[in-house]
C-alpha cells in the first residue's frame, strides 16, 4: 500500500511539475513565407535588442546574442514587442511596426527555425 501511495505521488508530481511553454498566439498569424533567422529574425534582434541583451550585458536576464538565446526566449521576446504581459521593448519605445512584430511572430509559429 505505501509503495502504491508512494508511485502514485511520484507520479502526480512529475506530470504537474513539467510545464510547457505557453504558445503566444491567439490564432495563427499571417505568414507569407517561411522566415528565415538568419537573414530576418536576427537583424532585427540586432537593430533593436542587442543594445541591451548582449553578451555580457544581458539587461533583465535576456542575452540575445544567438540562435540558442533568441529561440529560448522567444515568446518574451514578442511579448515585450507586444507589451502583453511583459514590459514594452525596445526601452523607451516606440513600438516596433506590427509587420516587425508579425514577422517575429511567424518565425515562432513556424517553429523557430535555425535557417
């Protein structure tokens, strides 16, 4: 009996500590394309986000510096471009166009690909 209570907990508590990150989308976004990170996501990581999340200098915890770091952080990423839920980026503001912000958003949607 205490064995059975005791896997029953174990597995009660692996199943509910194991999140999955939130997707940011309402509904899919309107892609034209597949969006490239090298060639799209990164500039405009780079014109607008690097200033503050490089390396060494990774302002609120975000280092933006790469793929790794861009794809883990992605949804705060837009979320702060969208400020929906996150404080709104770039400092300062204003608000990146929303083609930027959709674009980001396709990237997300597809998958974050490394391209």
């Amino acid at each position: 009996m205490t064995r059975l209570l005791f896997i029953t907990l174990c597995s009660v508590f692996l199943a509910t500590s194991c999140t999955k990150e939130k997707t940011p989308f309402t509904q899919a976004p309107n892609c034209n394309g597949t969006v490239s990170f090298a060639n799209d996501v990164l500039p405009v990581i780079q014109q607008n986000c690097t200033g503050c999340h490089d390396v060494g200098n990774g302002a609120g915890g975000y280092e933006l510096s790469n793929y790794a770091n861009v794809s883990a952080h992605a949804n705060a990423v837009l979320g702060s471009m969208r400020n929906s839920g996150y404080q709104l980026m770039p400092m300062g503001g204003p608000a990146l166009p929303d083609s930027t912000i959709q674009l980001i958003e396709c990237w997300i949607y597809q998958g974050k690909l490394d391209n």
